[in-house]
C-alpha cells in the first residue's frame, strides 16, 4: 500500500480486508477539500404544510394545505363566513 491518494478519494477496506482508494458516490459525493454534497432531492426549498419523504427520512414532495385537507381531518366544513347557514342535527344529538 502506498500513502498517495487520488484526488477526491477516500480509503475504504474492501473484501480482503485491505485499504483500497475509492470515489464517494450514490446520493453523495466528495471534493478533494472534503466537502461532502447531497444529491437533490427534487424538492424546491422552501416551506410546506405537508411533505412526503422517502426511506432515507429525505423529503421528496411538498405541498401547501388545501380547504380540502381541513374538512377532511375535521370530517365536517365548518361555517366560514356571515350569512352561512347550518342545518340538520348538531353532532352532539341536540336538533
């Protein structure tokens, strides 16, 4: 083994248990300053109500709310301005 390494390359132990220079890839790699840079994920920074990620915890999509999403959680549309009217029985029983 020597102690000269490629630019960029790190020393990772391979199958026979010897030190082997190698180029950081996949989701990741690495400059020769050893500043690492993720992969993007898709996703325009910013924030968002909601969010879906993937099985690395990554986020992947992001949406903001929609009037939809509240009712659906609330399972009823609630009265939002003067002049709405409610009918039939409240939740509770009373008429």
């Amino acid at each position: 083994m020597t102690n000269s390494l490629t630019s960029a390359n790190i020393w990772v132990g391979n199958s026979g248990n010897a030190a082997t220079a190698v180029s950081m890839s996949g989701d990741a790699t690495m400059s020769n300053a050893g500043v690492v840079t993720l992969a993007n994920s898709g996703v325009t920074a910013g924030t968002y109500a909601k969010v879906s990620v993937d099985a690395k915890g990554r986020v992947i999509a992001g949406l903001s709310m929609t009037a939809s999403d509240i009712t659906t959680a609330l399972t009823y549309t609630p009265v939002n301005k003067a002049g709405d009217t409610m009918v039939g029985a409240l939740g509770n029983g009373w008429q």
